[in-house]
C-alpha cells in the first residue's frame, strides 16, 4: 500500500485531482481510447463470426483496423494510468477495479494468443465456410472479455 499512497501522492496524481479540468479531459481520452480499441475488435471480431462484412475478407477487415486498434489502446491505457495515479490510495481495493484488471490481462492474452496461433492462417478464410472454429471461439471469447472490462469499468467510479 505504501507504494500506492506514494503514487496518489505525486506530484502529477495531485495535478489531475485538483485540477477543475484534468481529470474529465482524461476521463474522455479515456472513454475515446476504449471506443476506438473495443469498437474496432469488436469488428473484427463479427467478421470472424460471420455477423457483418461476410463479403469482405477477414484478413482485409482485421488489417484495415489494426492502427485503429493499437491507437485506441495506446491512448486507453495512458489515460488510464493517469486516472488510476490519480484515484489510486481510493481505488486500489475497489472489486471491480481489480476485476476490470483481470478481465484485461485475459483479454490481452486472448489477443496473443489468437496473433500467435489461429490468426497466422486469416488469409485462407475467404472461402465458402469462413473463418474456422478456433477464430470463432477467440472472436466469441474476445466479445465477452472486452464487454467485461467496459462494465466493471463503469462500476469502479459507483462501488
């Protein structure tokens, strides 16, 4: 807890929470950074489950996203980090922070784990039977897992 208590104590965690405007700015980066990241895998991952774009090739909807992806995580992650520094000595044993956390890590291994596997094949799933079950499965995992980090998300600020 002490390194937490230093983290809320710094000198830019002060910043951002006695600012007037600091802390919604972030909070809105933050929300935009989430929307670009889920909203783009979650694209990606209706294509692989033959919900949108059954014409467009997998591999051409997953790649055209691929910056907006990264962006929106890029940007996710350093407003959140701020927003924690900020809030920390509050938040650290809020549930649903320490639940969006976990939800994340299995989310970001999801992720990995489809890259370094089943994703390598993407360009042969232009066919007749689409993309295979193992891209379903991840897709289908990836849907929940990033839906659940948005809610406990939301929830950290109520609980």
């Amino acid at each position: 807890m002490s390194v937490i208590q230093q983290i809320y104590d710094s000198p830019i965690s002060t910043a951002i929470r006695e600012s007037d405007n600091l802390f919604p700015i972030l909070q809105t980066f933050h929300i935009l950074g989430t929307i670009a990241l889920a909203g783009a895998i979650a694209i990606v991952d209706l294509r692989l489950l033959n919900v949108i774009f059954k014409r467009e090739a997998p591999a051409a909807v997953a790649e055209s996203l691929l910056p907006v992806t990264w962006v929106g995580f890029v940007i996710m992650v350093l407003s959140g980090t701020l927003l924690f520094a900020a809030q920390s000595a509050k938040i650290y044993e809020n549930n649903f922070l320490r639940a969006k956390l976990l939800l994340l890590v299995f989310a970001i291994g999801n992720v990995v784990l489809f890259h370094s596997t089943t994703y390598r094949n993407i360009r042969n799933w232009s066919g007749v039977s689409g993309p295979p079950l193992s891209a379903r499965t991840f897709a289908s995992l990836s849907l929940v897992l990033w839906a659940g980090v948005i809610v406990t998300g939301r929830f950290i600020a109520y609980f």
